[in-house]
C-alpha cells in the first residue's frame, strides 16, 4: 500500500490545496461508498438504472474507496501497510476458528 499512498501523496501535493480535512475526506468517503453501494444495487439488486443513466464499472467505485482512503490515511501520517498486517493478524489469529474451512 505504500506505492499507492505515494502515487496518492505525488498527485495531491502537486496542488496548493492539498488534503482535505478529515471532516471532508469521511465525508467524500461515504460519498464513494454510496455510489459502491448503488452500483451493486443496479447490476445486483432489484433496483435497476433508468435508460438515461450509464452503467459504471464496480472496480472504478472500489478504486475511487481506495483513493479516498489513501487520501485520508496520508493526512493524518498513517501506514496503511503496518495497519493492515495488524487487520491480517487478526483474520489469522483470532478468527482463525470462526469459520467453517473448505475440504482440501
């Protein structure tokens, strides 16, 4: 995830603005989730576009969650990489036994 928090870092401080502030980046990410959320509903779900709306790809959505989370993560000085082996630690650890395996 540091490749992606630097290309995130390399494109925002190229501009005066710079990172929103953290009110506004959870703000823009629940913005993002909620066009995640619509998208699945449309292709997934029983609601389905009007003919005048396009359809939009579901990795774009995941990716501009990703971007936004990135985004918030550099503002506020925060490795994504250290934070996520902790979360991978976890699901290996704890949760280890809480699902049933598959036969192998």
């Amino acid at each position: 995830m540091k490749k992606i928090q630097k290309d995130i870092d390399d494109w925002v401080t190229q501009y005066k603005i710079g990172y929103w502030t953290p009110h506004e980046m959870l703000a823009r990410l629940t913005e993002e989730v909620g066009e995640l959320a619509r998208e699945i509903n449309h292709q997934y779900g029983p609601k389905k576009k009007k003919e005048t709306e396009k359809q939009k790809e579901i990795g774009d959505e995941m990716a501009d969650i990703i971007f936004t989370v990135g985004c918030f993560a550099n503002a506020l000085n925060i490795d994504l990489d250290k934070h996520f082996k902790r979360v991978m630690d976890k699901c290996y650890g704890r949760d280890k036994e809480r699902f049933e395996r598959k036969d192998t």
